[in-house]
C-alpha cells in the first residue's frame, strides 16, 4: 500500500517558452499542474503527444525553469521539503545527488568513458567504493543483457537500445526515494522490457515514488498505480 504522505509534491506549476527569434511570442504549455505521488507508487504521465508530459518530468529534474508553482521534496527522514522550483543550482545538482534520479530518453555519453564507469557514477558521487560500485554496475548490466565485451568500452557508438540499457542501470544503481522515468523502454525489445518492469516492480516494493512517461500500453498497465491525463493541464490542449 502506498504512503499517504507524498515524497514528490507538484503544485500550480505553469511552464511557458519564449520564442526570442519570433518576436518574442510567449508560447504557453502548462499551467495548474499538481498532483503527488507517494512511497511506493508508479505514477504515469498520460496525454497524447505534445501535450507536455515531458516538459512536466524536466521541470522536475531542473532541466527546465517554473513560471509559478512549487515542487516540493519531501525527505521521509526528517519530513524536510526542498522546493526544486525556486531552488538554486547549486541546490538542484545536490537534490539530484541524493533524492532525486532521472532516466531519460538520451544518454549523454562522456567520451572514452567505459559503460561501467557511467553506470556506477551516480553511487560514487554519494560515497560508495569505486569497486563495489562497479560491481554493482557489471550486475545491472548483465541483467539488462548488455554482452559483456561493452562494459569496458565508452557507449558513445553503441546501437540506441545499447545505449538506453545502459542509461536504464545508471538511474537505476541507486536508492534514490524518488525516480522519474522518460520512456525507459522504448528502444527495447520485449525480454529487456519485462526486465525494466521488473526493476520498476522492484523499486515500488522497496517504497520509491516513481513518476513516469510510458507510451507502451502493455508496459503501462503492468507498472502503474494511476494515471495523471496531461491534457487536463495543457495550454495547447485547451487552446485546441
């Protein structure tokens, strides 16, 4: 049963885009965005595409700035919140390192880093042994049928399922409370897609919220606790 106190708080958060080579235009995407998502829950972001579904999950992360609203970390220990919104860099990159993780569409492979290393960066920026960490890297990987012969090569020119595996174990190599999900199985094939819902099965009974973009109706009714509609939220929708 999920834990009525929300670990990740969304409220009344509103995103727009400037368009400074076209005058200026201010293009709206979402406004009045909230919900939350607790311990032990898979929430799914739902909503044809374009509605915003994505903007939402970087706005989380920090990639994106809030116009209004807050976004509240609740740390379960103390039941401190942190508003990432309104937060500054310095204090998202550490929310990033010890609350928050993000599996997105895209790695962004460091050249000559080995797959190893990627994978096993995130537990060695919070204090684990190089080599535990890697360890704990190799058992990822294995599980998510990467051969054996990459996890010593960089993953740049790897195939794009490659890469997304490799990606997969890195958001997934820690105990970060809360984990945000952008399509993590859409370049896999269907043995690697049981894997990931298996790992995202896994992190909902060890009590992580989970908030996530799954286009793969299969995959969707598997993994998720509920679905928040987009559409409710998106100016280009209302607009529509």
């Amino acid at each position: 049963m999920a834990n009525p106190s929300p670990l990740l708080s969304v409220r009344s958060v509103e995103k727009s885009f400037t368009m400074h080579l076209r005058g200026g235009i201010r293009l709206p995407v979402v406004a009045n965005v909230s919900f939350d998502v607790s311990a032990g829950e898979c929430v799914v972001l739902g909503g044809a595409s374009g509605v915003g579904k994505s903007s939402i999950l970087r706005m989380i992360y920090g990639n994106y700035a809030v116009d209004a609203g807050e976004i509240l970390l609740t740390d379960p220990a103390t039941g401190e919140a942190s508003d990432l919104a309104s937060a500054d860099p310095r204090s998202v990159i550490e929310l990033r390192r010890v609350r928050i993780g993000y599996v997105s569409q895209f790695l962004r492979a460091i050249p000559r880093v080995a797959a190893l290393d990627v994978v096993a960066e995130p537990l060695v920026s919070r204090g684990a042994e190089p080599e535990d960490a890697r360890g704990r890297a190799r058992d990822l990987l294995t599980r998510l049928n990467l051969p054996e012969a990459l996890f010593e090569l960089p993953p740049a020119t790897f195939s794009g399922g490659e890469k997304q595996r490799v990606n997969i174990a890195r958001g997934f190599i820690t105990d970060h409370r809360v984990l945000l999900l952008d399509e993590p199985t859409a370049s896999l094939d269907a043995e690697n897609r049981n894997v990931v819902c298996s790992m995202i099965e896994e992190k909902k009974a060890a009590g992580t919220a989970i908030l996530g973009i799954f286009h793969d109706e299969e995959v969707r009714e598997r993994i998720a606790t509920r679905i928040v509609d987009v559409s409710a939220f998106s100016a280009r929708h209302k607009a529509a």
